[in-house]
C-alpha cells in the first residue's frame, strides 16, 4: 500500500505534470530547431510567436463561445486552431517576406539575423499586449479534469490523489499525432526530402535544384503550425499571459540544443529532459520517502536539491554542461 | 531693529509664549511629487480637516489657530524628505511634524531629524514593520497599523479556530516576507507549528512545482500571502488540481471578488483578513470628508484626519504647544481612559481638557496606542461560505 501510495504520489507531481510539460516544451523547441536547421539561425522571436498563435487561438474561441458553439467535454480551444493556425502561418510568412527575406538576399551572418529576429520578438510582444492586454486571460471550458485527484482517492482508497487534467491529456496525444505527422512529413514526402536535404548540405541541395525559397517557406508554414499549438496548448494547461512566453524562450532554447540543434528527434528528447529535470531536481522527496522508509528512518527535511524558484536555472546549468561537455547534444546536431 | 525682529522670530519659532490669537504652526509633510502624488492631497486635507476645526472651535489654547506648512518629502528621496523636515524644525519652528507618508522617508526623517530635535512625528501612512523598532525616544507615532500585525491577526484566527500545522507560500517581495516572518513568528509563540514558508514568483503561468514542495510538508492548510490575480491565483489554482490542499488561509493581497468568482466553491473554507472593518467613526467621517471634498475611500484619509486630531488635542493637553509637552501626553489623549471622542468632536475633546479633563481620541479609525506608539488597527475575519467572502467578526 506504501509503495502505491510512493507511485502515486510521484505521478501526480512529478510524472504526469512533466510529461504534459515536456510534450509543449518539445512542440516549441521542434519549431526553434526546423528554423534552425534550414534558415541557419537561432529565432528569438519563437516565444512570442507561440504567444501570438495562442492569442488568436483565444480570440476565436471567445467568438466561438459567444456563438454558443461547443465540443463539450472537450475545449472549444481546439476548434478554434484551425483559424488561429491561418493566422499565424500568414503572419510568419508576411515577417518572412518583410525582414529575413532581405537578410537572405544579402547573405548576412547569422548573428545578424538573430539580432533581426529579436526585433520581430519585441514589436510582435508589443503587437500581443496591445491587442489583447498584459493580464491573464482565460479560455479553458469543457471538462476540466479527466480523473480529480479527491475522487481517484475516493475510487481507490488510497491517501494519495492522482489528478489529470483534460489539458495535460489533449497535449500529450496531439504532441503523439503532431510529431508522428512530422516525421511522416519529413521522411516520405518529397517537399520533406528537399527540407532535410537543404539543411545538411545547403549547396549540394541547391545545385540539385531545390527551390530554397519554397524549402524556407515550408520551414515557415510548419514553424507557425507547430508554435501556434504548442502555445494554445500551453496556455490551455497553465495560463495565457503574453510575458510568460518570454520566458519560455530559455528551456525552449536549451531543450533544443541539448537534443541537438537541427535535429527533430533531438528537440523531442531535449524537451522531456529539460522538463524532467527542471521537475525532478526541485521536487522534495520528503513524502515519498516517508512511504517507502521504514519507521524511524524517514527524513526530517524536505529532501528538496534545489528551491522551486530556480527552475530555469536548471535548463540553464544542463545548457551550459551540455555545451562545455557534447556541444553537439545527444543526437549530434550541429555545433552551435 | 533688527535685534529686535530677531527675537520675535526667534520666540515665534519656540512657540513657547501663550498669547491669545497666535498660530501654531505644523509642519505637513507628504509626497506631493513622486510616485503617490496622487493620494497625497487628499491626506493632506484631511489633516488639515482636522486642524481647521480644531482652530475654529475657538478652544484651542485659549483662541490659537494651527497653521499647516506644506513640505514635499517625495515618497522615495529620503535626502529631499530629510532637508525639507530639517527646514521645518528650524527655519519654521514647528510644534509637531504630521507625516511622512512612506515608509522609507518617513524612517529618515525620524532618525536623522524629528527624534534628534525631540519634534513629535506622527505618520497617517507608513506601514513597514521596522519603523516599529526604530530609536525613537517616544517621538514617532503612527496611525496607520504595520504590516506586522496583520500577521498577528491571522495567528489568533488560527489559534481560535485550532489549526495548529500550516505551509505558506508568499510573494517574493517586501510585502510577502515581512508578513510571511510576522506571521510565523506569531504563530510559534501562540504554539502553532509553520512548516514550509516558501516564496512564490509572480507572473508565471504555472505553479505546480511549488505546490509540490508545500504539499511535501503534509501541512493540511495552505497560507497564501500573494495577490490574487498574481501568483496566489496560480497556487490556489494548481494546488486545487493536483489535489494538494483543499483548505486555504487568505491574506488581504488575496482579498478580493475576482478570486471567489474564478474558483466558485472549490475556495469553500478558506479563511482570510483583511484590514479595515467598518467602525461608526469611519461612517461619520466618510459624511465629513465627502462635505469638504475630500474622497472619503481614498487610502489613508482617515488615519490623516486622526493624526491632525491628535497632534491638536495633545496640544491642549499639555496646555501649551510645547514640543516635549506634545510628546507627553499624545499617548495619554489617544488611548483609555476618558471621554470618548470621535471625528467631528475636536471641539468637545478640547473643552473637556480645558477643564482638567480625560479624553480617550477614537477618531475615524478607532485609534488606540500600544507601547511604541502606533494603532492596533481593526481588522476582518472572512471565511469563503458558498463561493462568497463573508465577514465572521471583527478584530
């Protein structure tokens, strides 16, 4: 009984909470890592642009609400992708073809080109506040909760709770959908082919007679599809307050480099590590081992390694021993 | 001649003689410039409110009138706050200092000129625990109640109600520590036991990782002492998800509608305090303030008005407008025993001192001393019933 309650305990604030945190934080860094790997540069403005496409997923589902339409037990959130998606993907593509494509045409070094995107980072943070304001915005209905954490107690008897919310779920499987369809995209499709090809060898690919503005804007269409998600899906679970996404800029970054820039598999296992590690490492463990020491030997402390306020410094710290220790990350990406 | 014209100045700014028909002068020195520039005319005419009727009634010392000067003391600059105090005690020669407003300048001023000139200082505004244990020699009062007593408020609740385990978590700021400390020193001494006291970060989107530290501790109540559309919303949020803790203590940062109306019944039980507490005295100067056109919910109004009420009051008291005679009985006037006196009955309260006299000031704010001069101050039991603050009682 000890030990379930032990298991359960660390599914519901260690396991689940990460899994849910991983799979957005994965979504996020896939994008950060396909504008990589094709536009050669790290985008600053990804944040904002998970903010962006989560403000207008927002926008339509308060318009959807006010129409009475519903998906109940599910969020009308989800219906309201398909617009906010157009949205975005247009709004990717007109900065596209407003600041990179000039950069692009002169060639300009890389770090040009971040200094440009962190440009596009603070007007588009401007652009988010002064449409929909700097407070918390909620946009969550439909069932809240898949199991609650006092009837999962009532159902099993157990001292402990395990509550999952209908966010954490909906993240996990689309993340599941999003990535396979990804790796479809990118395997078997010829469009696909010609984006890979173009990442790992720019001129060959070229020569082969790529379009590398269609290989770009591919890039783009995909980034804005992959943001939008992921930052409706964070706002759904969490909450939507447009500073939060600036934030999210560093363990984007870090999952990213750590799986290996340019590498999709490489953000995808970046992303759950980041989020394992930021959880695990600042999660005390006094209660657990309460249950699975024997009387007299359970700890006094909270068994805590780091204080919950340094989170981020824990993507940071794996950033940095990444970077001194594997520069390439763990599925050998490029060096940074 | 001139000798002459400087001992008239001189003997204007002891203030010393008692001749009928003279003005004492107080110095009123609020943030009129800076970041509460806002609010501080309207502290200032409630004090000076509470100067005008004392002059009117035509009892004070036998016919004086005060007169307020104005100085600036900029919220935040303490050398502006303390150069401004320092012109006051020696260029206007004032009796007493009503002010300052924050809690910074308004430390500077005490120690660097009001106590070292022995001028009484009376702050309507400053709330910061440490001017508690500053060295004031009896010289600073203040009317509005430090932060650490709401914490001693809630420790008593507590107590009353035998919760005896609690975890709080606090915004990481001035605000949330002091009253976080206060709190858990209060606790202990009434026998109760904090488990975890842990800062919270505003303006995340998710707390679920400190919600999984505070409910490590077993604590079955969880002390918020954030802002409720900060991150105490978040905690209370991710800690109802998870299931970690169903029994919430609320402090007045948490205090407020938007937070009942986005948690609905899930907040049931959860108790809180919050400064303030309608008092009769409160709705008579409320009447008051709104005649003379001052906003009468403004912040502080009150604690002006009581201030400038007191600082008249010990003046007759003492018989004479006497620097150190202000001193010694402002406490006496203020607290029991006595004739009571609200706000509005300046005139009585003076009379009765006229006569030799007791008067105990209760004012708009229910105004009552402790031993280093400042209110206790009134505050609000709620407790969350059916998705609604309620008021239980007040303390």
């Amino acid at each position: 009984m000890d030990i379930l309650n032990a298991l359960v305990l660390l599914f519901n604030y260690v396991i689940v909470p990460s899994v849910a945190y991983g799979s957005q934080l994965a979504l996020g860094a896939l994008g950060v890592t396909l504008v990589y790997g094709t536009l050669r540069f790290a985008n600053f403005a990804h944040g904002e642009l998970m903010a962006f496409g989560a403000m207008i997923t927002i926008l339509c589902t308060w318009w959807l609400q006010s129409l009475g339409v519903s998906i109940a037990p599910l969020p009308t959130a989800l219906l309201a992708l398909g617009p906010a998606i157009a949205v975005t993907v247009a709004i990717v593509l007109i900065t596209d073809r407003t600041i990179y494509r000039f950069y692009r045409e002169k060639r300009s070094a890389p770090a040009i080109y971040i200094i440009a995107s962190i440009g596009v980072m603070f007007v588009m943070n401007g652009l988010i506040r002064f449409i929909i304001g700097p407070g918390d915005r909620a946009f969550g209905d439909g069932q809240r909760y898949i199991i609650k954490a006092r009837d999962f107690r009532d159902m099993t008897g157990l001292s402990e709770g395990l509550g999952i919310k209908t966010s954490q779920g909906i993240t996990v499987l689309v993340t599941l959908f999003l990535v396979a369809a990804l790796f479809w995209f990118l395997q078997k499709t010829r469009t696909g082919k010609s984006m890979r090809a173009y990442a790992d060898n720019r001129d060959l690919a070229l020569l082969s007679g790529i379009n590398p503005e269609r290989v770009v804007m591919y890039s783009w269409i995909i980034t804005a599809v992959l943001a939008t998600i992921a930052g409706a899906l964070y706002g759904l679970d969490k909450s939507f307050k447009p500073f939060t996404y600036l934030q999210l800029l560093l363990p984007l970054f870090a999952a990213a480099i750590v799986g290996g820039i340019g590498k999709p598999v490489g953000a995808i296992v970046g992303g759950f590590v980041i989020a394992f590690s930021e959880v695990t490492i600042t999660y005390p463990y006094k209660k657990f081992l309460t249950y699975l020491m024997p009387e007299g030997m359970q700890p006094s402390g909270l068994v805590q390694l780091l204080s919950t306020d340094y989170k981020f410094a824990v993507s940071f710290i794996i950033l940095v021993i990444v970077l001194m220790v594997r520069p390439t990350g763990i599925m050998k990406g490029k060096t940074v | 001649m001139k000798k002459t014209l400087l001992a008239t100045a001189i003997v204007a700014a002891m203030t010393t003689s008692a001749l009928a028909g003279e003005e004492v002068k107080v110095g009123v020195i609020l943030g009129f410039t800076g970041p509460i520039e806002s609010l501080t005319p309207d502290m200032a005419a409630s004090a000076e409110l509470a100067f005008k009727e004392a002059s009117a009634s035509g009892q004070l010392l036998g016919g004086k009138t005060i007169k307020p000067i104005r100085k600036d003391s900029t919220c935040i600059d303490a050398a502006v706050a303390t150069a401004n105090a320092e012109a006051l005690i020696t260029a206007e020669g004032v009796a007493a200092i009503f002010g300052a407003d924050c809690s910074g300048v308004t430390g500077a001023i005490a120690n660097n000129v009001a106590v070292p000139n022995g001028v009484v200082m009376i702050s309507p505004s400053a709330t910061s625990p440490g001017l508690s244990t500053i060295k004031d020699n009896g010289f600073f009062f203040r009317t509005a109640p430090s932060d650490a007593r709401q914490g001693q408020v809630l420790a008593s609740v507590l107590q009353r109600r035998g919760i005896k385990d609690v975890a709080v978590t606090f915004t990481n700021n001035d605000y949330g520590k002091g009253l976080a400390n206060s709190f858990a020193n209060a606790f202990k001494a009434v026998g109760g036991k904090v488990s975890i006291s842990a800062a919270h970060e505003d303006g995340k989107a998710d707390y679920s990782a400190e919600v999984g530290a505070l409910a490590a501790t077993g604590s079955k109540y969880l002390a918020v002492f954030g802002y409720l559309d900060q991150g105490g919303k978040g905690i209370i949020q991710a800690s109802i998800d998870a299931g970690a803790f169903s029994d919430f203590i609320l402090a007045d940062g948490m205090i407020g509608e938007s937070l009942t109306k986005h948690f609905g019944k899930d907040l049931n039980g959860a108790i809180g305090t919050v400064p303030g507490g309608k008092t009769e005295g409160a709705q008579v100067f409320a009447t008051m303030a709104d005649k003379s056109g001052i906003k009468k919910d403004g912040p502080y109004v009150g604690e002006s008005y009581d201030a400038g009420a007191l600082l008249a009051l010990a003046m007759q008291a003492a018989g004479s407008a006497n620097r150190s005679g202000i001193q010694t009985n402002l406490m006496k006037i203020a607290n029991a025993p006595g004739t009571k006196i609200g706000p509005g009955e300046i005139a009585k309260g003076l009379k009765v001192l006229a006569s030799g006299g007791d008067v105990d000031y209760v004012g708009a704010t229910n105004v009552e001393f402790n031993k280093v001069g400042e209110v206790l101050g009134s505050f609000k039991e709620l407790e969350v019933k059916n998705g609604k603050f309620e008021t239980i009682k007040i303390h």
